[in-house]
C-alpha cells in the first residue's frame, strides 16, 4: 500500500486515461476491429485524444484561479507531454 500512496487520483487517473486510450487502438489494431478505412479512424482517434489532453492541460490554470485547486497545476507538464504523444502519432499517420 506505501506504493501507491505517493501517488494522488488525479495523477493515477490521467496515467490510466492516456495510455487506455493507446492500448484500446492497439488491441483494435491487432484484432482488426476497426472500420472499413482504418487509417482515417486512427486519425480521428488519436487526433481526438490529443485534443482532449491539450485542453485538460490549458484548464489546469483556470481551475487555480477559479477553484484555488493547486494539483492541477502539477499535473500540466504530464497532460502536455501526452498531447504532444498523441499529437506525434497523430502527425506519423
């Protein structure tokens, strides 16, 4: 239990949001679920998630001053770093 203690839900639940979604798109590929042209899907997929993080990491400081929540604020550098991830897969599609 002293493992994931020194860890907070906010952080744990960024790590499992990022990398599900990749896993998620792996098994897909390896399983060949996907639609009838899977290289837009995986543009659309990855341009999505690399949207969504880039926005949940530019909200980071409004909810500091809004809310005086300081844990996002901490949590930034990671949410931009899985954009910039998901951004790059996105582009080498």
């Amino acid at each position: 239990m002293k493992l994931f203690s020194r860890y907070t839900p906010l952080q744990i639940s960024i790590h499992l949001y990022a990398w599900s979604a990749l896993i998620w798109i792996a098994i897909e590929l390896l399983t060949s679920s996907f639609s009838i042209n899977p290289i837009q899907e995986l543009e659309q997929r990855t341009g999505r998630h690399a949207i969504t993080l880039l926005v949940l990491s530019l909200l980071c400081t409004p909810l500091n001053i809004i809310f005086k929540w300081k844990e996002p604020l901490k949590r930034r550098r990671t949410l931009g770093l899985y954009a910039f991830m998901y951004v790059f897969i996105h582009v080498l599609i």
